[in-house]
C-alpha cells in the first residue's frame, strides 16, 4: 500500500515538473501554478472520495486531478492547446475540468470552488445521488467573502460537504501570519457550527482518516466538515516567483519535511528494498515521460471551434 501511495505521489511530482518544462520550452503558455510538496493531501483526500462525489479544486490542481483518475496524457494535452485535452485544449491549466471522473473543475477565482461544491451538494440532497462534494482551497482564501457564506449555508441546511483547507503557509506570497490575528483556520468552521479538525498534511493516513470520517458524516446527511491540511509548497507559487519572501532555512526544512521525502524514508526503515522504492520514481517519470510525447504529437485545437459548447 505505501509503495502504490509513493508511486501516486511520484506520479504528481513528476507531472508537475513536467508542465515547469513544457512551459519553460514554450508549448504550455500562460500562468501555471504547480503544487510540489502538496501531494499527500490530494492522493489522501481523493482516496475517500466515491465515483458519484464531486471535487472542485483550485488553480493549483493539476496533482488533484491526476490523483481522482484524470489520465495524465489528457491534462497535458489540455494545458497544451491540444484537440486531444479533457477540454478541447480550451481550459488550460487554470480552468480545466473532467467530471466523467468526478473532477469538476478547478477554478482561478480565489475561494469560489466552495459554493459550487455548495450547490453540488445541494443537488445531491435532492436528486437521490447521495453526492458529497468536496472543495478545496488555500489558506489565503479562508478570507474570501465567498468561502464563509459557503460554510454557513452549508452548516446551516446540513449540506454533504467537506472543505478541504491546504495550508502551506503562504497566501501568495504573504505569510498567512500576517494576515489573521487566529493562525488556528478550523475554528472558522467550528464558529459556524461546523466540525473540524487540524492535521499534518504530510501524513497520508492523518489525511486518510480525516477525509474517511468527513465522507461517511456527510454522507449519512450530517452536514460538513472542514479539514485543515498543513503542508508545504516546495516551489514558487507561479513559475517565475524568485521567492524572496521565503526566510533563511526554510525550503531545506520543507525539503525534509515533504510528503515523498517522509514516505521514502519510512519505506526504507521497514526494511523495504532500496531498489524497489526508487522503481516508484522511475515508473512515474516513465508514464509522464510517455504522456507528454505522446499529447506533443496531437493536433492543436482548431481556432474554429472556439465557440462551441458556448451556445446551444
């Protein structure tokens, strides 16, 4: 099991290092946000999640997707302008969606992933789906208007959601220190009558066990919950960002930290082969590897269908 959850991470990771290249090199164009070090939330969160539940992501979700069963040879092409993406090549990287999977969507709008999977879950109440709807967000959007007005509607009609809060410390690039006077986000939650809990981030069963718990609750029609993840991004938050508002030791305490960095450690103190920890990244830097040429060789989304699916 901890191998196939090192493997998931990898696949993440080298997915993400991936889009860095390809954007770089000029056949990813635009703003790409990438989610290093976040990994355990997403492949522990989506683990729970049942085929008719509903995800809704932020701009930084390539690794959500993926992680919920998006092939990534299709999110590829998609940040690619490719015929062959989840969208058409229209989304790109910060709009993308695909929910024969579950995945719907991520959205460039601060926090407004939260009343959609409101309203999803809403739906669900009453279409006999059972659907929970899981959002998840950054710490800087727990103080988007749009965030508390979708806890408390959803505490207050006993709504099947789980909000899933990635903290990584920084909004932006402003330490959320310096933004809220409370650094405990779950008792935003709990003020609304919501309840929550805090975690490591980095620990795939904490991550298992809170989403496992916040699943089963919502779905036996006891309302929300709120998660709050902590984690770390090891990279900027835009391709570009110098980072200069990161203090002195502080990635090289993240870089210890990080979910894979943990995982592999714990493999290799259980006595699991060396070789057969390293096959995990090889594996997945094989399959992106595999994904990316094979969507660099699709055909470019033709520019004359740029109004389909617009109107009916």
């Amino acid at each position: 099991m901890k191998l196939d959850d090192l493997l998931s991470m990898w696949r993440i990771r080298a997915l993400e290092e991936k889009i860095r290249d390809l954007r770089l090199e000029g056949p990813i164009v635009g703003s790409v946000h990438l989610a290093n070090g976040q990994e355990a939330v997403a492949v522990g969160a989506t683990s729970q999640l049942r085929p008719q539940d509903a995800l809704y992501a932020t701009y930084r979700g390539h690794g959500w997707a993926v992680a919920r069963g998006v092939p990534p040879r299709e999110v590829l092409a998609e940040l690619m302008g490719r015929a062959t993406g989840v969208n058409g090549g229209r989304g790109g990287s910060a709009h993308f969606s695909a929910p024969q999977h579950g995945f719907h969507g991520e959205n460039s709008i601060v926090g407004a992933g939260a009343p959609i999977a409101v309203g999803a879950a809403l739906a669900g109440k009453h279409d006999g789906s059972g659907r929970v709807a899981m959002t998840v967000f950054g710490d800087g959007a727990i103080n988007q208007g749009a965030v508390a007005e979708a806890m408390n509607f959803a505490a207050a009609f006993a709504l099947g959601v789980v909000f899933v809060c990635e903290n990584n410390r920084y909004s932006e690039l402003t330490p959320i220190d310096d933004m809220v006077a409370q650094p405990d986000l779950s008792r935003r939650a709990t003020a609304l009558g919501i309840p929550a809990v805090r975690i490591d981030g980095n620990d795939l069963a904490q991550v298992r066990t809170a989403t496992r718990l916040a699943v089963e609750s919502a779905a036996a029609g006891r309302g929300p919950s709120f998660i709050e993840a902590h984690t770390q991004r090891i990279v900027g938050h835009y391709i570009g960002d110098a980072e200069q508002y990161r203090p002195a030791g502080e990635l090289e305490r993240d870089l210890h930290l990080e979910p894979i960095a943990r995982l592999t450690r714990e493999l290799l103190a259980d006595g699991v082969a060396p070789d057969a920890v390293a096959r995990c990244e090889e594996r997945a830097r094989a399959e992106i590897d595999a994904a990316a040429n094979a969507a660099l060789a699709d055909p470019l989304t033709d520019p004359a269908t740029a109004k389909d699916h617009l109107y009916a």
